[in-house]
C-alpha cells in the first residue's frame, strides 16, 4: 500500500507559557499543504521475519534508524501485528524545517498498520498512538485544519477556509532545532486571541497574525527574513514563517510562479486542498 505523507504549515503561533513538565503551551492553526513524502507498507513474505524492515530514498535521514517515527509507530502497535512489515519512505519534505514532515511520517505509518493489518483502531486511537510520537503528530490523522493548544497535541474545530488561495513555501536550508527555537522565546499571552485575530480578512493578518519564534529568529538568520520579504514583494497577501522554521510560505491570491526567485532553495507551490 502506498500513501503521501503531506506537510502542514503554522497560521499563527502563540507560545503563552512554559509548563512544569518543561514543555511549552501554544496556540496556533495547523493547516495542510500537499507537498508530500512517498510511504509504502506491505506485510514481510519471509515467514521468518520478526521486527519491521525499515529502507528510505530521497533526502538523508539524520540520525539512528531507531530514531525515526515511521519505526517508532510500529514499535508502538507490534504487540497487534503478527506478521511485521516492510516499510519504504522517500523523503521530500526538508526535515528541522517546521513543517512537520517526521510527524505525518509517523502518523501515516500508523494509519496505514491500522488499514494494513485490518486493526480497526479508531481514530481517537490512533491519536493517542500518535501523541506518544510527538506534539504534532495526532494532527496528520485526521489530517484537516484545527486549532491546537496545550503542548500543539489537542485539537478543536476551528472554520478557516483557504481552499482555492495559492501558497508558495520556501526553504532556505538553514536547520533550526527546537531546543534552539524556544530557546530564545519568552512567552506571553497574544493582544489579539489568535482566533480572533484569524476571523479577521487575511488582508489584516499581516499586522496582527504572528510567529513567536520569528521575533529572535530572522534577526539571527537574516536570510529567513529576506525570504519573507520577498513573498511580500512578490504580492503575497500574508508571508510567515512556519512553526520553529526555517521554512517560511507565502498566501496568494492567484496563481504566481517564484521559482525564479528562489533558485538555490527548496520550494514547493500550489492550491490549499483542504
């Protein structure tokens, strides 16, 4: 079976305030976009096999195999499955680029054990599965626009229709850690609620939409700033960086084509879907 793990992008990002456990409450709105990895799932045929099979294409996956959520997902459900599976990801998606890439992996790999192998897990299931991944990860199981809080792992509906606009996202391959993003972030309640702020015409977003990570980070990577500006330039009607970056997207009205613009950078551009 083979399935598109797809990107998300933050509108909107309120660090409000550090919990006791060491993580951080934020609010934001988790939106997809369709620039996607490759995954596939097929149950092993070696009537041997006793532990998952785990090959990846595409960009390099930092780290120990151990590490990577697709096979921490299926640590997590092994105890159902009898036969273990072979999993091929290709990676697209730039990684440490706030676009939660490695969570969709995760999460899709979850989604696809559980049609795979006939599991039946529901939904509220596999986000708790999902949760033990990562904050973000129980977001790309339902996989559609939400406003999240507490620690980015809890949801509720939230009416925000982009369908139609033109988004342009732009990497400039400069990888920020989390550790390193929070790390120069006081955090503080918003002037205008997010959701308020969201209700209003994307034309007023500009001034009253904001990424807290931005304030320390595009003084300290003058480049990320420097793409902001040049989708603002381009005619975007609102630019931001997306959660801890690097990545920064561009809303537009119409269909605009910047790769030009942008030649040493990884790009992606197309319409909402969602």
């Amino acid at each position: 079976m083979l399935t598109f793990p797809n990107a998300k992008i933050n509108i909107g990002l309120n660090i409000t305030e550090k919990r006791s456990d060491g993580f951080h409450n934020i609010e934001s709105v988790f939106y997809p976009v369709e620039w996607c990895d490759a995954l596939e799932i097929i149950p092993n045929q070696n009537p041997d096999a006793t532990n998952a099979v785990f090959q990846s294409s595409g960009l390099a996956i930092p780290g120990n195999e151990s590490s990577n959520l697709c096979l921490k997902a299926w640590n997590l459900l092994q105890d159902l499955i009898s036969v273990p599976p072979m999993i091929h990801l290709h990676k697209v998606i730039p990684m440490g680029a706030g676009l939660g890439g490695g969570s969709a992996d995760g999460a899709f790999t979850l989604k696809m054990l559980n049609e795979v192998y006939e599991l039946n897990l529901s939904n509220d299931a596999l986000k708790d599965f999902a949760r033990k991944l990562g904050s973000d990860c129980a977001f790309f199981i339902e996989n559609r626009p939400v406003f999240c809080f507490n620690k980015g792992d809890e949801f509720e509906d939230f009416a925000l229709d982009l369908k139609g606009k033109f988004v342009v996202l732009v990497n400039p391959d400069i990888h920020i850690s989390t550790a390193e993003a929070y790390s120069g972030v006081s955090p503080k309640r918003a002037q205008i609620a997010l959701k308020t702020a969201l209700s209003q015409p994307i034309s007023t977003w500009k001034e009253i939409v904001k990424n807290d990570f931005e304030e320390k980070l595009l003084l300290k990577y003058p480049t990320i700033a420097e793409v902001k500006e040049t989708l603002y330039q381009a005619g975007a009607v609102y630019a931001s960086m997306t959660g801890s970056g690097s990545t920064v997207y561009g809303v537009f009205d119409n269909t605009i084509d910047l790769k030009d613009r942008f030649p040493n950078f990884a790009m992606w551009q197309g319409f909402f879907k969602a």
